[in-house]
C-alpha cells in the first residue's frame, strides 16, 4: 500500500509544481527570433530570407478557411506564397527542382497549412501508392509536410505530413529526433490537383498541440517536400546532406521563424473517450479452457488540459484489443528479444520518458542469422519499458485504472505515470502498481539534463518486496555535427543492493563525409529496473567506430559511398573475463535511384560460461568461440511499386556454421491503396550437437477504403514454435478521433498433420467516442 501512495503523491506533486512553476514562466515568453529581433514579412510577402535567417508570416484569417484542396480562397490571391525551398539532396544548396509554394494561416480554432506542388511529369509518375494512416510507406512517396515548433526551443515539435492522395501521418518530435509515428491527434487534411500539380490544405486545431498562448507569439517551422521519383529532399531551410531522407530532416535548430501568431487562451480542453467493447474468445491452451465465451466490458480515457502546453490524462479498465500482433521474430542469441510497444496509451508521450538517450546503444545490431540480434552488439538497457505494465509472458493482464501527466512548463520537460494491473490467472500475475516520474530541463542550445524515478511494488525478483530505480542522464550536442552524453541509475530491491548500478558516456561526431563514435557501459550484475528492459548483465563494454562518406560529384548512379570499422569488447564485470569481443567492417553504395548495396563483414569471439540451447536438442557447450561471417543485402528502394531487402548471410556460428538468406520489408502495391506486404527468413545452423533449419514467414496485406478506413490481415508461420498465426483488423476513424474496430485473432498448431489444430482465438468489437468540451 506504501508503494501506490507514494505513486499517487508522485503524480500530485508534479501538477502541483508543473502549475507554480507555468505561472512564473509565462512572462518571460518571447515573441522574436533566438538571434534576437528579426525583420518582419510586410504584406502581402509571407518570407523574408536575411543574414541566413528565414522568417515567415503567419496570415490571420477574418473567417475559416474551406479545407477541400482547392486553394481558390482569396488568401491565396492577396499573399504571395512562401517559396525559395532548397535541396539537402541530392544537389545540396540548389533550388528545389520543382516549383513548390506554400502559405501558413490561422483563425480562432486552426492553423492552416496549404501548398501547391508543380509536377514537370504527368500523374502517373507521380510516387503515391498510400493512402493508410501512419504508415512508414508514406515516407517513400511524394509528399509534403510541416514541423511546427510550438515552444520555440529548437528541438521538440508537432510533424504533419501528406501525399497527393490524402493520406496522411502524424509525428511527435523529441530532441530533433526520435519520432513518434503513433501519436494520433485530431487534424484534417485534403488533396486536389491543378494543371501541371497537385495541392494540399491542413487544417489543424489548436487544441490538438501545446503551446503559450498570447498575443504575436512566435514559433519555430520547417516545411519539406519530397520527390521520391527523383529521390530528391527539399526543405524551407537550408539542411546538410547529413540530415535529409525518409528518416531525418528534423533538424529544428534549423527551422524558419513563424511570427504574427496570435494564439487563443486556454479553454476547458477536454477531451472524453468513453468505448464499448464485445469479445468471443476460445483458449484451448489454458486450464480450465475456454469455448466461446462471451464477455463485454466498458470503459474509457479522459484527457483533460491543465494549462495549455501541460495535460493529464486518465484511463478506467484499459483495453487494448483492437491492437495488432507482433511479428514472429527469429532470435539465435542466449538474450531476450525486444519487440516494440503498439499500444496508444503508452505510445503518446513516450519520447518524455526516454531516458539515458545521450548515451545509447552505439553498436550495430548485425544479427546471427537474418532474424536475431546479436550477441557481440549489447545495447543500453532501456529504464521505462512499457511492456512491462499489462502484459506477462505474451498473456494480457488487465489494467484497472491509471493516470498520466506529460508536456511543457517553461525550459522544463515532465512526465509522471501511475497505473494498477489487476490479476491474471493463468500466468499467476498479481495485482501491482507501477509508477514513472520523468524530470528533464533544456539547457544551452541544443543540450538537456534530467532525472528519473520507477517503481513496481511487487517485484518478480523478491517475493514482499518492490523494487525501486533512479537515474539521471544528460545530452549535450555542440555545433551541428557532435553529440556527448551519458547517465548513470541505480536500482533497489531486497537481496540485491551492491553491484547495482548502471551507467554510460557517448561521444558521436557525426558529419556527413566522415564521422566517429565512441562510447563506454557498465551494467551491474544486480541492475534490475523492473519496469525498464535489461537482457544481459554484469558486464563492462567499450565500443568505438569510424567512418568515411564520400558523395561522388560527378556519378549518375551512385549519391553515396560508406566505409565503416568498429571495434566492441566487452568483459564480466565482476571477474574481468573477456566474454565478447567484435570487430566489424562494413560498405554502403547509396544509388541515386534509393537503392542500396551492404556488405558486412565480421569476426566475433563468444565465451560461454554455461552451455547454450540454440534449438530444441542442440547445444553448445561451455568455452570460447572466435567465428567469422560475411552479409550481403540489396534494398529495392521503397518508392518502386515492388521493394524489399534481400540479404544473405554464411559463415561460422560458435563451433559449427549458419547460412541464412531473407527477404524483409517487402511490398508489392498492388493499387494505390491496396498492398501486400511479405518477409521470409530462412536460417540454417550445423553444429557437432545437431542441425537445425529455422523459416519465418509473415505475410501482411493492407487495402484502404479512405485514409481513416481500411482492413488489414496478417499471416505468420514460425517453425521453431510450430504455430500458425492470423490477426484482421477493420479500423474506421468514423469521426476524427472516434474509432469502429472489428478485429479476428487466431494461433494454430501444425504438429499434428492435416489441418492445424487451434489453441486460440478472439473476435472482438470494439467501439469509441471522442467528446471534446
């Protein structure tokens, strides 16, 4: 009981301290540039570009605008659009090669984001074969998007982005990085088409983004557009070669500056999410089982806005049924794999509670085998990992209710959470409480320090105990191009209270012909945070790579060459006894066309100190293992109507030899919006103990209706656990931000011959409502 009190008193001090400290900050809100007072665009100019400074007028709107696609509003007409965007690549500097306009507006409700995109080529050249929401393929086509910093603090933002259908994605923006794609805000958009290109209009509400409201406020933006038929980047602003692509581009420190915007005051912003909820599931697995049985639940979310930029939200008998499987993964390693959170309670936010990011995993995860991680590659532990809370051992357990407080309070970033988990009879989970409390300030330009708390009051490690991990953690980046940082956390639990720290230092040099890294990690053999991630232990690793970039200036096939080595040792901490050892090469050709070529190269040395079971019946003893293997990929590039990875991989593995072949991240559009999308992984492992082949096949296949309605299904086969898997999934956005899931899960067993027998399955009707006040 200690433990849920001090979680609760937590989560009341963080409001308490986030509204005193709101209060004091909001008089020192100021309404220029960081470089001080910046000209001002005079209507009808919308852009200025002075002194490398780029400022952009903010229109104010005398009534909404009509958001159709259209632009034939007398907006358009009466200012000149916001233009001159530049490459990053591939001709760096150079103006965009396509004519491209854009005009930012707003009214008392909505910021307006609309574009004009000129095509040189008729439509059906154009790159748009998606029309899904928050899908990775939207970033491989034609698209054009808008990072607004709302704080103005250069790092932290609210990313929107669209294609020539409509389709649309959502990103949050933590530290000029770490996107999170699952974050799901209220926002419209619609596409149109013109002779000669096509156009967008976003319309976005103030009430789905944190801000200081006011008067004449500023704000930082960068909008980008992307050719994807010409793999081609192009920004407002002038960004390095080094920060273009799919995956980047969020360099806020480089934004333009939004001025003239004058921001509503605080409403009551509440946001009420109530669902309905019907299942019929059969569990053969489980004792006693299960047979159809019929159960209904209800229950819901209630986001409410303590200040504008700081909110609170609540959830009551949290559901998470309408939530995709994870993909079979193939793992050859003697550590846990860890697959990525899906769940939308625990993905908002997440990027707050990142902890120790300054000092992260630097290794490349080469893998053994086309499916695993790999052993001589020993990342960072991961202190908040959310899949802890609501699941055990694959079994859902029940989350009873909770809370949350995440967002901004002058240079300071807060987040606190607390939740209770019922009990879950099958795996014998109890009812437990777990809080995370994040504390972390912005400093100098680009830098941030922080703190952090967790706490599980029954810990799975001592029986009436809890367990308890701290930390803190900083990351400081000078200039554009290096990066330091650290963090060192400490966890307690009775039984294990020496040896139980953690911590790590970073440093990334990373310019775009040539770079550095270099980092060093302890993980004591007690560090257990046990709401956090740590799969291996009681081990010091030192970890250091070099690089070489060149871009040929003159070569119409090839935009890139990389050559890069690393060295990694690690040893038992506590004994000094060398228990990994790598040494890596690795050669990248980037074609112009998004195409790419790697080879990697590698030798490794494993000690065993208690013997491996990589397969049922096939052991590998206790010793040392110095092996060697070469892998081989081509990336089709993900703009074509059919890509994917194909790789290959031989060599030795411990005493014996693997050779595995994949093809991964494949998709094949059959229509603009209708793909399917499969991997297959194939590992075969000789060892004097045994033979053994591995096969992993996942098809997916996605068909949109409209870019808020569309069905999926997803099919696995995994030899290793002899089950057959299929999850369909029928999401309609009804109304923005109110959701219909229709949703079928199954697992069969095919060791028995003929048709596979079933261990599970699941419909599930889901139902919910978005009430905002």
């Amino acid at each position: 009981m200690k433990c849920r009190v001090m979680g609760a008193a937590v989560m009341a001090a963080v409001v308490c301290v986030a509204g005193q400290a709101f209060a004091q900050s909001r008089g020192a809100v100021v309404a220029v540039g960081a470089q001080g007072e910046l000209p001002r665009p005079v209507a009808p100019k919308t852009v200025i570009r002075e002194g490398g400074q780029v400022v952009v007028r903010a229109i104010r709107l005398s009534e909404p605008l009509r958001v159709d696609g259209k632009l034939d509003e007398a907006v358009y007409r009466e200012n000149e659009p916001t233009d001159g965007f530049i490459q990053a690549v591939p001709r760096n500097g150079q103006p965009v090669s396509e004519r491209t306009e854009a005009w930012i507006s707003f009214d008392d409700k909505y910021i307006y984001i609309s574009a004009k995109l000129y095509e040189s080529v008729p439509e059906s050249q154009w790159v748009a074969n998606e029309i899904r929401r928050d899908t990775n393929q939207m970033r491989q086509n034609d698209v054009f998007g808008v990072l607004l910093d709302t704080f103005h603090d250069r790092r932290n933002g609210f990313h929107f982005y669209t294609n020539a259908l409509g389709g649309f994605t959502d990103q949050l923006v933590t530290d000029e990085g770490n996107p999170n794609g699952d974050w799901n805000p209220v926002w419209d958009v619609r596409a149109g088409r013109f002779e000669g290109g096509w156009t967008t209009e976003m319309a976005i509400p103030f009430k789905s983004l944190r801000y200081v409201s006011g008067s004449n406020m500023t704000w930082g933006v960068q909008l980008r557009r992307s050719i994807r038929r010409k793999n081609e980047w192009s920004h407002l602003t002038a960004l390095p070669a080094a920060g273009a692509g799919p995956n980047s581009g969020f360099r806020l420190s480089r934004a333009a500056t939004l001025v003239g915007l004058d921001l509503p005051p605080q409403s009551a912003n509440i946001d009420l999410k109530p669902y309905v909820i019907g299942t019929d599931t059969t569990d053969r697995v489980r004792i006693p089982s299960l047979s159809n049985d019929l159960t209904g639940s209800v229950g819901g979310d209630l986001k409410y806005g303590i200040t504008s930029n700081l909110t609170a939200d609540i959830t009551v008998r949290t559901d998470f049924a309408q939530v995709e499987v994870d993909e079979q993964q193939l793992n050859l390693t003697r550590f846990s794999l860890q697959f990525p959170e899906k769940r939308d309670f625990f993905l908002e936010g997440r990027g707050i509670f990142d902890f120790g990011r300054g000092g992260g995993s630097s290794g490349a995860r080469l893998g053994f085998g086309s499916g695993g991680n790999s052993d001589a590659t020993t990342g960072a532990p991961t202190f908040f990992y959310s899949r802890r809370i609501g699941l055990d051992s694959g079994r859902v357990v029940p989350i009873r209710a909770g809370g949350r407080v995440t967002g901004r309070v002058g240079k300071w970033t807060i987040g606190a959470l607390n939740l209770e988990t019922g009990d879950e009879p099958v795996g014998g989970s109890r009812p437990t409480n777990f809080t995370v409390a994040r504390l972390k300030r912005n400093i100098l330009r680009r830098s941030s320090i922080g703190g952090i708390i967790s706490n599980r009051d029954k810990s799975t490690l001592a029986k009436g105990s809890s367990n308890l991990a701290y930390g803190v953690d900083g990351l400081f980046s000078f200039f554009n191009d290096l990066s330091t940082g650290g963090y060192f956390a400490k966890s307690d639990v009775d039984g294990r209270t020496t040896n139980n720290t953690s911590y790590q230092t970073k440093f990334d040099y990373a310019p775009d012909r040539w770079g550095v890294r270099a980092d060093y990690l302890v993980v004591g053999a007690n560090y257990s945070p046990e709401v956090g991630f740590t799969n291996r232990s009681n081990f010091r690793r030192s970890y250091v790579s070099g690089r070489f970039s060149p871009r040929p200036a003159k070569s119409t096939r090839v935009r890139k060459y990389t050559s890069e080595g690393s060295y990694e040792y690690l040893v038992t901490d506590t004994t000094g006894t060398r228990e990994t050892r790598a040494t890596t090469g690795r050669f990248i050709i980037e074609q112009q066309n998004s195409d790419m070529v790697t080879v990697v190269a590698a030798n490794r040395y494993e000690f065993l100190a208690r013997p491996f079971t990589v397969a049922p019946g096939v052991t590998i003893p206790v010793g040392g293992y110095t092996f060697t293997d070469v892998t081989a990929s081509y990336g089709f590039g993900q703009q074509r109507r059919m890509s994917g990875l194909l790789t290959a991989q031989s060599g030795q593995f411990y005493n014996g030899t693997l050779n595995a072949v994949s093809f991964g991240t494949g998709r094949f559009a059959i229509r603009s919006n209708w793909s399917l999308e499969p991997t297959v992984t194939v590992n075969h492992v000789s060892l004097p103990t045994g033979t053994f082949t591995n096969t992993v096949l996942v098809a997916r296949t996605d068909y949109g209706f409209t870019p808020r309605r569309f069905i999926s299904g997803l099919l696995q086969y995994s030899s290793s656990t002899h089950v057959l898997s299929s999850n369909v999934r029928f999401r309609w956005e009804y109304r923005p931000g109110s959701e219909l899931f229709v949703v079928y899960t199954d697992e069969r067993d095919t060791l028995k011959p003929g048709y596979p027998d079933l261990r599970n399955r699941a419909f599930v009707v889901k139902a919910t409502r978005l009430l905002r006040f």
